[in-house]
C-alpha cells in the first residue's frame, strides 16, 4: 500500500522521567558516540512528512538535535510526567496531518517500514490506532507506544487523561485498535536503564 507521507506526522517520545535510568533524560544519553534519539530520528523522520519530538526538558539539546529533520519540540500541558499518552495527546493537538506515528528516544533501531506496515494494518482493519507487536519465545509481547493513531482522537484522549487515566493499552481498548506483526524483536528494543545501554554498547 503506497500513502503520502505528508498526511503523517512523527514524534518521538521523549517526555519522561528516566527513572530506570536514575532520572537522567534517556534521549540525550550517548549510544555509539551519538544521543539515542538522534538514532530514532534518522530512522523515524523519512517515514514521515513533519517530526515532533514530546519533551519536558533539555528542550534546548532537543531542539538541537531535531534541527537537521525540521522537528519542533512540544512539552506535555499537564504536570508531573503523566506518561506517554500525555505527550501523545499533545502531538495529537500539534500535528497538521491526519495521523501521528510515534516512537519512544531509546529504541535506536526502530523499523523503517514501521509507517507503512501499521497504515495497511490500521487501512485494512478500518481501526483509527495501530500499534506495533512482536513474538518472543512463544509469547505476544504488545509495544503500544509505537502506534500510529489518528489526529481526530485528540478531544477523546484529553478527557481520558483529565479523568486520570493513564495507561495507553487501557485507552486504545475504548477505540477501535489493531495490534500488528513485526517479525524483528530488535526493532522494538528499549533501552532502560544504563546498564542495557553499556551493553548494547558492547554488542
């Protein structure tokens, strides 16, 4: 299925708190001499036809590191780090397009044909959110956060997140969703704390 990309709009998640990885903000740490979400970025931008990228802080470094693909940074509009859905929804407010594809800072090889494969799935189930799943030793292990969702979502998601909602798979279970394929479990890989990252340094 061919689709323009100018009817989608990236966004990389990047809004946490970096818990895991003692508070520091994961897209900025280094990872083979570059921040992840540089990493995302190169792979991520190309499917899309405009980049956001979700932070509530290191705006300037993330600014900086979005320059090269047009990104614009936009900050969560509730407080204390509410979690993905927040810095979707605001994506869903900021985008021109109709559908935002995103993508979390610490999965520096996600699928380049992560667009085109959810689009078909999300085309051919008429669904208004896809979203990315894989199989590991038998068993189906859901990666909500890269989802490709439709921009008309926005009012719903708002008052789901002002109720206090907060779990995204919660969420798309109120919507018409599909959760599609992916054969390459690397492509989904986050990195969480900074020891996966010396790891994989090591790889």
């Amino acid at each position: 299925m061919a689709f323009p990309t100018s009817n989608l709009t990236g966004l990389l998640l990047a809004g946490g708190r970096g818990s895991r990885m003692g508070g520091v903000d994961k897209g900025i740490q280094p990872f083979r001499g570059e921040p992840l979400a540089l990493h995302v970025l190169r792979r991520l931008a190309p499917q899309a036809g405009a980049m956001l990228i979700s932070a509530n802080r290191s705006i300037v470094e993330y600014e900086r590191i979005g320059a090269a693909f047009g990104a614009t940074v936009i900050a969560d509009t509730l407080d204390d780090y509410p979690g993905p859905l927040a810095g979707i929804a605001a994506a869903l407010r900021a985008a021109h397009t109709e559908f935002v594809l995103s993508a979390p800072c610490d999965a520096p090889f996600v699928d380049t044909r992560l667009a085109v494969t959810l689009m078909q799935a999300l085309h051919d189930a008429n669904t208004d959110i896809a979203y990315a799943a894989t199989t590991h030793a038998g068993a189906r292990i859901a990666h909500p956060v890269f989802a490709l969702l439709r921009t008309s979502l926005a009012d719903d998601l708002d008052a789901w997140l002002a109720a206090g909602e907060r779990k995204v798979r919660a969420w798309y279970a109120s919507h018409k969703a599909v959760e599609v394929p992916f054969p390459d479990d690397r492509a989904f890989y986050n990195i969480n704390d900074l020891h996966q990252l010396a790891e994989l340094e090591r790889d």
